[in-house]
C-alpha cells in the first residue's frame, strides 16, 4: 500500500473530515461568543470609567504575554479543581477561546470607536442623542465597519489555534492524523508525510480564503 | 519547589536560545524576502509570494509535525531543535517580511530614483536607502512579530523539546504542586516578554523622538 491509499483504506479519511468538523464547530461557538463579549468590553474601554478602563487594558495584556498553549494549560489543571468535577476537555478550550477572543475583539472595537471623527459625536450631541444613542446609532456603526478586516484575521488565527487543542486531549483534526498515522507505522512508513500534508492542505483551505476575504474588504474601505 | 529551579533554568534557556535564533532568522530573511519583492524580481518573486500565503495561512503546530514526523520518510532526517528552528523561521520570515514590505512601501519613490541617478545597484539602494528609512517605519510591526515568535515557541513542547511549557507538564505530573508550577510558567514567560515589550516600546518612542 503506497501513502496515498491511506486515505482511501477504512474510513480514515471520513475520520479526518469529522476532526475538521470539530476544529469548525469549536472556532464557531467561540468566535460567536468570544466576539459579542469583545463588543462589549471594547464599548467598556471607550467609557470614562477610568477603573474598568484600566482592568480592561490589563485583561488585554495578559493574552498579549502570556501564550495561549500556557493559558490552555491553567484552565485545563485548575478549573476542574475550582469547580471540584470533571470539565470536558472541549469546554476548557471553548472558555479559554472566548476569553481570549473578547480580549482581542475588545482592541479593536476601542481603536474604531476611537477613531470616529469627533464631528460625528458633536452632531448626534447636538441632535440631543444620549450616550446610549450616541453609541448605537453613530460610535458602534462607524467604529466597527473599518475593523472588518482586523476581525477577519482573528477568524483565522483562531482557526489555527485550534491545533493547540490536541495538547490539551481535544481529539481535533491533529490528534485524529496522529492516530491514524500510528496504526500504519509499520505497514506504510510514508503516512505521516501524506497524512500530516493533508492536515497542513485542509488548515491552508480553510484560512486562505478568509486571509483573501479580509484582504479585499481592505482594499474596497481604502478604496471607498 | 526550590529543586526545580535549575531546571526551569535550563528550560529558560531552551526557549529563549531557540526563540532567539528563530527570530534572528526570520528577520534576515524576512528583510530578503521583501526585497526581492520590493524589486520585483521575476519567478522568484512568485514563489515566495506562494511560501508566504502557505506559511501565514497554516498553523506552526502542523509546520512542525511535517518538518519532524514527515520530513524524515523523503530521506531528510531533521533533530527536534533543527526541527523547531526551520519551523519557527519558516513561520516568522513571511511575517517579517510583510512588515518590511509594508515599510518599504513608505519610502519615498524619488529617494529610490536619487539613488539609481547615482548609480546605485539594487544593493546599494536596500542598505543605504531603503533599510534605514524602511527600518524606522517597520519597528512596531517587526516588535509585535518577534513578541509573536517566541510566545510560538511554547508549541515545541509538541515535538518533546524540553522548553519551558514541557518542563512544566513534566514537574506537574511529578510533583502535583500544579498550581505552584503553573505559576512559575507564566512567571517565566512573563519574564521574556515583558522586556522585550519595554525595549519595543522605548525604541518606538526615541523613533518619534527623532522623528520631530
């Protein structure tokens, strides 16, 4: 059997297909999740809460040092001991992932709040808008369209982020080559290169057309 | 507690040579790279065009499963810290090399045209005109890659190299002081990155210092 049969023997290759699928379902959930909180902390960090401001900014900073395969690690050891029961291996990574996302999220929310031109707030201030409306009809509007792109190519680092996960036991995409790859050690030394190069494919599938989509939204904003 | 300090010592230094040497590369490379597209060289330019969208659009973790577990049934063996290296750089120069072109895309044409008026070669302009000016304009976007890099290389650890996030896993299933251990890996981490986001900083700051 040659390398390239691997696929085709058993259902491997459905099997790898059901690790993508779990790679999709887990970026999903937690992109819905992590970019809704992210508007939210990000309207938080434009208020003149100067507290929470300063909280907010160090939430931010600690996703900007601390890797997220070592944050995967804490929650995996420590939230099962907080809660003191099992947690599944796919919530710990759900949880860290919005975390982490609203964190991310809530920068560039702040940065295309920020940089609504001041006229715009004036206007609506002069039309007798509340904050509240101020926000929802004019800063929220205006903020968030430039940061399309940014919000784009969030989507694909979490995508690619998901690879962590088999770290962590998440039986991913990752994890599944590796286990098919082990049962053909000895029959077909070459699978780990076509099974490994299939994975890198799929990643490369997925993340291209999105890198390409956010590309081309740029260029249409910058374009008017 | 106390007896596992020289071995996060050691694994201190692990990630930090390996991190290293991964960021000296990608940034000499990346620097080339952007060059050749810089001056449109032809074919050569596409390729890497093509390495960049495969290195930017796949995950590390992947790109090393390849190098290490892959590689080596062409006839290739490569050592883990080859291995993490190649990796490491084969990630980092596409991102280096944006962030150069980006920069480079912000020198003015007519100093380019001074240049090659007196007579300047295509190396002469990259060191004399492009790199300082481009340089200037690149440094946060160079900083956040390099910060970018070696928060990467906590995914050695998948290809059992003894960085510091492995050590960790290893104490913890020792030991079980869990907690005490976890603490000290974002500890450590926090250790690298933090300098590294002051120098950055301060780097960017005497730039618009000199700038006005």
């Amino acid at each position: 059997m040659s390398g390239f049969d691997i696929f085709f023997d058993g259902n491997n290759l459905i099997r790898l297909f059901q690790g993508l699928l779990v790679v999709v379902k887990l970026s999903v959930i937690s992109l819905i999740l992590g970019l809704i909180l992210g508007v939210v902390l990000g309207i938080l960090r434009t208020t003149s809460f100067k507290v929470i401001r300063v909280v907010l900014k160090i939430y931010l900073e600690i996703f900007r040092v601390v890797p997220l395969l070592v944050l995967l690690f804490v929650f995996y050891y420590i939230v099962p001991e907080l809660l003191n029961s099992e947690v599944s291996n796919q919530v710990v990574s759900i949880s860290v992932f919005i975390l982490w996302i609203s964190a991310e999220m809530s920068d560039l929310v702040r940065s295309g709040i920020e940089n609504v031109p001041v006229q715009q707030i004036e206007i609506g201030k002069s039309l007798g808008f509340n904050s509240w409306q101020q926000y929802y009809y004019i800063l929220l509007p205006q903020g968030v369209i430039p940061v399309i792109p940014g919000v784009i190519n969030l989507v694909t680092r979490v995508i690619k982020t998901t690879s962590l996960l088999m770290m962590i036991g998440v039986t991913e995409m990752i994890r599944v080559g590796t286990q098919i790859i082990e049962n053909y050690t000895v029959k077909v030394p070459t699978a780990s290169l076509w099974v490994y190069g299939l994975i890198f494919f799929l990643y490369f599938a997925l993340c291209y057309h999105l890198s390409k989509l956010a590309a081309y939204v740029e260029r249409r904003q910058v374009n008017g | 507690m106390k007896d596992s300090i020289p071995q996060y010592l050691e694994a201190l230094k692990v990630t930090v040579s390996l991190g290293g040497i991964g960021i000296v590369l990608s940034f000499v490379l990346g620097f080339l790279i952007a060059l050749i597209g810089y001056f449109s060289i032809p074919i050569l330019k596409l390729i890497l065009q093509g390495y960049i969208e495969l290195s930017r659009n796949t995950p590390l973790l992947i790109q090393l499963f390849f190098l290490y577990y892959g590689l080596p049934k062409l006839g290739l063996p490569l050592g883990k810290n080859t291995a993490a290296i190649i990796g490491l750089t084969f990630l980092g120069a596409a991102y280096m090399a944006e962030s150069f072109r980006g920069s480079f895309e912000s020198v003015p044409k007519v100093q380019i045209e001074s240049g090659r008026s007196i007579g300047f070669n295509n190396w002469q302009l990259a060191q004399a005109v492009i790199l300082p000016q481009g340089l200037k304009v690149a440094i946060p976007g160079l900083g956040a890659n390099a910060i970018f890099l070696m928060k990467e290389t906590s995914v050695f650890s998948a290809i059992s190299i003894m960085d510091l996030t492995n050590v960790t896993k290893d104490l913890i299933g020792m030991y079980y002081l869990t907690k005490e251990f976890l603490l000290m890996l974002v500890l450590s981490y926090s250790v690298i990155i933090l300098p590294m986001v002051l120098v950055i900083y301060l780097l960017e700051r005497r730039q618009h210092h000199v700038g006005l």
